[in-house]
C-alpha cells in the first residue's frame, strides 16, 4: 500500500461543516484571482471568522493580500506561480503518476467517482478532474467521502505543492496551509516518499513522449512555448453559496 493510502480511515480533524467551508475557500483561492473573486471578499472573509484558527488566520492573511494587491499584478502572478512552475501544479495525479498512462487512469477513475454522484465531467471542461480546485469544490458540495480519498491518496503531492510555494515565498502558500489544517499530517514513511518525490520528481514513460515532457517538473501539456495556458475557473459543479 502507498504509504499516504493509509490517510484514508484517518478522521478529518474539522466538524463537517467547517471541513465543507474550508475546503469551499479553498478551492475558490486557487482559481484564478478575477473582479468577482475581489468583489466577494467582504462574504468570505465573514465566513472565514467563523472557522477554527489554524484555518482561519491563514485565510484571513490571503485575503488581506488580495484586497491590497492590484488585480493586474495577481494575475500575473498566478500565472507564474502555478501554470509555469510545474512543482506547483493544481493537477494532484500529475505528483503521483506524472506524465505517463498511469495518470489517464487515475483521471478516468476520478471521472467514475463524480459520475456515481451524479456529476458528469467531460472534455469539454476548463480544468481536468484531478484540479485541486475542482476536486475540493466536490468535496464541498457533493461527496465529502469522495474528495478525502483523492485528497489523502495524493497527501504527499499536496506536501510538495506546499514546499514549493514556501520557495517561492508564495502568497498562496496560506491557502495550501489552509487546506493542509484538514488533512492527517505526513507521518512515518510519508516523509521518505516526499523526500523521493522532490529529488527524483513525478514518474516519466519514455516511449511516446519527448526528452523535455520526461524532465522533471516539466511545462504542463496544452502550454505554449512561454508555459502559459489560458486561465479559466474550474466549474464542474454548482457552488452552495459565493461563486
């Protein structure tokens, strides 16, 4: 068994309301920052004060730095951050299966979990199931069940997402922080595949694929040659409140 599997029977350590709340905040701080998400801030910071305090003070810190930075700048800053550097990547298969067929059945499977509760994702989306965004909005709305199993099966890629925003001193590194308040903390063997996942990187298949898609952290497909891919919410299900 993958030692972050075991996370599975672990009990969340929030009520299931303020898991459901946190992991709404969450997945609407990860999307890409627009003039709805500023304009919402007054409602989500109301919501913020009623949750537990490890969660709460890191949300309340990104949220004062998105009513104090320009929109321009967040943006761009966005961009750099998670559709440039792979190590931030919002895609939680791609830590664990990298860019090899593993990951298009670990998607596949995704799929069938949100089918079974009654919400079809298809091509025709703005992000793959696997989007961090996306899953915990699930999670939130839908099958908490559901989203605790990819979230843990992927724990350590989560690790990772949060190590490489605290190199790049990353004002969304509250918002992993957030979001990690949630979840078991890495024990045991935990820490060696973390360790193995930062010095190695995700899996690679060499047939098919081209020497720089099998680097380490490279550029996510359907970039162009700059890294960048045209930012779009993550929306496969309705959101009970802001939106």
């Amino acid at each position: 068994m993958m030692p972050w599997r075991r996370h599975r029977r672990t009990p969340s350590r929030l009520s299931p309301q303020h898991q459901a709340s946190t992991w709404q905040m969450v997945s609407l701080l990860l999307d890409y920052p627009d003039e709805t998400l500023l304009e919402r801030v007054p409602l989500l910071t109301e919501v913020v004060a009623g949750l537990p305090d490890d969660v709460r003070m890191p949300l309340r810190r990104f949220l004062a730095h998105l009513v104090s930075t320009d929109l321009g700048e967040l943006q761009r800053d966005y961009v750099d951050t998670f559709d440039v550097t792979r190590r931030c990547c919002l895609h939680l298969t791609y830590f664990l299966h990298g860019d090899t067929r593993n990951r298009g059945a670990a998607l596949v499977r995704i799929k069938q979990d949100y089918r079974r509760h009654g919400v079809e994702f298809t091509d025709e989306d703005a992000e793959l199931p696997d989007h961090l965004s996306v899953v915990l909005e699930f999670g939130a709305t839908v099958d908490a069940d559901t989203t605790w199993k990819v979230l843990n099966d992927h724990r350590v890629g989560i690790e990772l997402l949060r190590v490489a925003l605290v190199e790049r001193d990353s004002p969304w590194l509250d918002v992993v922080e957030a979001l990690r308040a949630t979840l078991p903390v890495l024990a045991g063997d935990d820490h060696e595949a973390l360790a193995r996942l930062i010095e190695q990187g995700p899996p690679a298949e060499l047939v098919g694929l081209s020497t720089e898609m099998n680097a380490p952290y490279a550029l996510p497909s359907g970039s162009d040659e700059h890294g960048h891919h045209e930012p779009s919410g993550p929306t496969p299900v309705t959101i009970g409140g802001p939106r």
